[in-house]
C-alpha cells in the first residue's frame, strides 16, 4: 500500500493512500473461504457452501470489509511511525464516497488532517510558581483526638441532665387544662436529645431534669412542626403527625450520657497498630504528620493548577486548525451543533494543555509502570477509608481493592494520569523557583473558590 502526507499549511494536511490488489487479493480469499466454511444457504449443508457462490452473493461486502481494515491498520502505523503528530481522528473526503469497490481495482482514499501547533516550553528557576504550606492548627489535632475517643466511648446512666445527654421516658399528651387528654397520644420508652431540639426555650426545659422529673414541654414547637419529627417521637402515622400542637408531659425515665474513651495505649494501638505510641503527646504528634501529609497532597495538587495557568499565560495562545478541529468534535457529538459550539472554547483550553502536558512529560521522562499504577490504586483506597476516619486498611483488604480496580479500563487509565499528574508535579518543582506561603486552612480552602 502506497501512503503519502501532503502538508497544506503549518496546521493541515491531505493523507492519500493507494491499494493496490495485491495489497487486499490474499485476505479477499481467506474471508471468502471461512465464510464459506459459516454459511447457510438452502440446498447446502452447513459449511458446504461452495466458495464460489459465496463470492458471488457477498463478494463486494466481503472485500469492502477486508479493504476497510487494512486501510485502518496502515493509516495508524503510518501516522505512528512518521509520527504526525494528528489532533483527533483522520477525516475522510467527499471523494471516498465516489470509490467503487470491485474486484481486481485500484482504490485511493484521501484523509484531512488538523495538525497539532509547533510550540516549545521552556522552564527554569527565573519562573516563580506559588506553593501553598497549609499550617496545621491545634484544633483539627483536637478535634481529630476527640473523634478517635467517641470510638472507645460508652454510654453511662447518669441521675441528672445535661447538654448532648439522651432521655428516655412516658410521653402523654395534654388537653387545655393541663390534665391527660382523653384518647390523646401516650407513648412509653421515648428517646429524645433535647440539645437538636430548634426551639431554645423548650430546650431550656430540661436544662436540670432528673430521673423521676415530669417536663411539660410542646413538641409541636420544639421541632418546628417537622412532620417527620412528630412522626418519630410520637409514634403516630405521618399524616396524623400534625394534628396534635399542644402540649404533652414527659416523664423521665432514663438519662444516658455518652463517655469519650480514655486516652491511653489501647487506643494508640488501635489507630496506629505496631506504632509503638506511649504518651498522649506522641499520639497527637502521629495525628498532626497524618493531617500535614494530607495537606502536601492538596498543596500539590494547587501548585499544579497555578503551574498548569502560570505555563499556558507563558507558552501564549496557540493557533489551531478550527475547521477541521469543529468537523471531529461534530463527528464525535454525532451532529449536534449547539453542544460543538457551547463547548469549542473549552475544549481548546483542555487541548492546549494536554498538548503542554505530553511535551512536559516527554521533557521530564516521565514513565508510569504496573506498580506505580497498584501504588496509586492502594493510595486512593487508603485515603477513601481515612474520609471515616479508618486509618489502617489490612494488607489482604488492599490488595483485593486494587485486583478490582484493575479490571475496569477506565479506572486503570484515571490511576495512570494520577500518577504522570503526580511524577510530573515532582518534575515541575524542581525545574522552577517556587514561592512558599505558609496559610491557614481557612485562607488555602479560599485560593479553590
């Protein structure tokens, strides 16, 4: 097969490509013959179709099919080994759909191109980039700490109430006199926590309740009317829920405080197993590098937004080949032009980057192998389980996450570009200069917004 590129200008191009019938005669045959081998016809057993009435009923689609893959195969290898650096899929001509497929004939098929631009980048230390040092406060140690002792906690019976303590007891609802209305809502074994209540003067109500205490209090009010509220705590159907706005009594049966853990080596053990944690000053310490490396994967992600802004302003607007550019992405959102034209500018930004991307890549000898990928693939099942604050995954558990992830392809390729993401921010920082801010959470969150 002969194959020739006709450069047009800097950004388009005409790939032509010939076949002659020694490029297709052999496959022809070889088709034939195992369809022949496939085929039903009347009058033939199954497989005895004779190869010649094969070729004579589906001849031409037959070699339309076998002329159609090797026209895909080497066009690829084509644009592969000369490496054109093609933006999108080859287009075909209107003049493909003038060639006639028949036996024995020359065909020539004629493709548009949209090149991709001719830019350098070149980076060095005069290019200053941001980098953000997120400082870590006491408080999300504290509150860290304290999120690890509600697991060790218990809930303790106590005589009297106090704020986020629980109460169970008889619920009977009033008549205007104050007295146990007839047929009204009574319910034993109510659970309330009057700290959620929406209303501060009801909650006030149980501010010094005891075991044994009668409260007069108005759920209605104390939930502000929330059906689903009512439903719940008065043990009615939700469409009778709203119905009873008045006062009730609550009789206090049980008051049930909530106890955090200790903090002692049991409980350093078991958020951080063969850590070796003695002293409560080492185990904050443990928390504080968990909650700063959390950070550096954050920092790192800004510094490559702010490099991904700071090297396309520098590598400037790139010229590309709009028609042809417009006719794939028609293609591709099969013919509907309002989303083409809602989404061009976007999609030129998202080009112009991978474009500066491959090239930074390539520059920094960026390579992604199986164990970077297995790596990256434990790494984001750790830091989905540590969203609950489970902090040690078991190896075995690890390992059966990963083998599932790897059977999506799709998965497969996010894990790579998280890792060139990953290789390639190491690359950045050290080619440049970068300027470090030391911020708060509060003042690194804002830099997203």
């Amino acid at each position: 097969m002969n194959i020739s590129l006709q450069n047009i200008d800097a950004l388009n191009a005409v790939l032509t490509a010939e076949i002659v019938p020694a490029d297709y005669e052999e496959n022809v045959k070889k088709a034939i013959k195992e369809f022949s081998k496939k085929a039903s016809m009347p009058g033939f057993r199954p497989g005895k179709v004779p190869a010649g009435l094969v070729k004579k009923q589906y001849g031409t689609s037959i070699l339309a099919e076998e002329v159609n893959k090797l026209l895909q195969e080497n066009l690829y290898n084509y644009i592969r080994e000369n490496k054109v650096n093609m933006l999108g899929e080859p287009l075909p001509t209107a003049d493909n759909d003038k060639v006639e497929l028949v036996e024995g004939g020359t065909f020539t098929f004629k493709f548009e191109l949209a090149l991709a631009p001719e830019f350098k980048v070149e980076l060095s230390k005069d290019d200053k980039i941001a980098y953000y040092n997120v400082e870590v406060a006491d408080e999300m140690v504290n509150s860290q700490v304290e999120m690890y002792r509600q697991r060790g906690g218990s809930y303790d019976k106590v005589e009297s109430y106090e704020d986020n303590d629980m109460v169970k007891g008889v619920i009977t609802e009033l008549d205007e006199a104050g007295n146990a209305k007839e047929e009204g809502v009574t319910a034993e074994g109510v659970v309330m926590l009057p700290k959620y209540f929406k209303n501060d003067e009801q909650k006030a109500l149980f501010a010094d309740a005891k075991v044994g205490d009668i409260i007069k209090f108005n759920p209605a009010t104390a939930y502000d009317n929330s059906e689903s509220e009512l439903t719940s705590l008065l043990k009615v159907a939700k469409e009778d829920a709203l119905n009873h706005k008045g006062d009730f009594n609550f009789q206090v049966s049980e008051i049930t405080r909530f106890v955090a853990g200790p903090l002692n080596e049991e409980l350093f053990e078991a958020i951080y197993p063969g850590a070796e944690i003695k002293s409560e000053e080492e185990f904050r310490a443990k928390i504080k590098g968990g909650i700063e490396e959390q950070f550096k994967k954050d920092s790192d992600y800004k510094f490559i937004l702010d490099a991904r802004k700071y090297i396309t302003e520098k590598v400037g607007k790139l010229e590309f080949p709009d028609e042809k550019l417009r006719k794939i992405m028609l293609a591709n959102a099969k013919g509907d032009q309002k989303k083409v034209d809602e989404n061009y500018d976007k999609s030129i930004q998202e080009l112009t980057w991978h474009l500066i991307k491959e090239q930074l890549v390539e520059q920094a000898g960026v390579k992604v192998d199986d164990t970077d990928v297995r790596e990256m693939a434990k790494e984001v099942t750790r830091m989905q389980f540590a969203q609950y604050g489970m902090l040690n995954i078991p190896e075995e558990y690890l390992e059966n996450s990963v083998k599932e992830m790897l059977k999506k392809r799709e998965t497969v390729d996010n894990l790579i570009d998280r890792c060139v993401e990953v290789k390639l921010g190491a690359s950045l920082k050290e080619q440049v200069t970068l300027e470090e801010k030391t911020v708060t959470t509060e003042e690194f969150n804002k830099l997203f917004d």
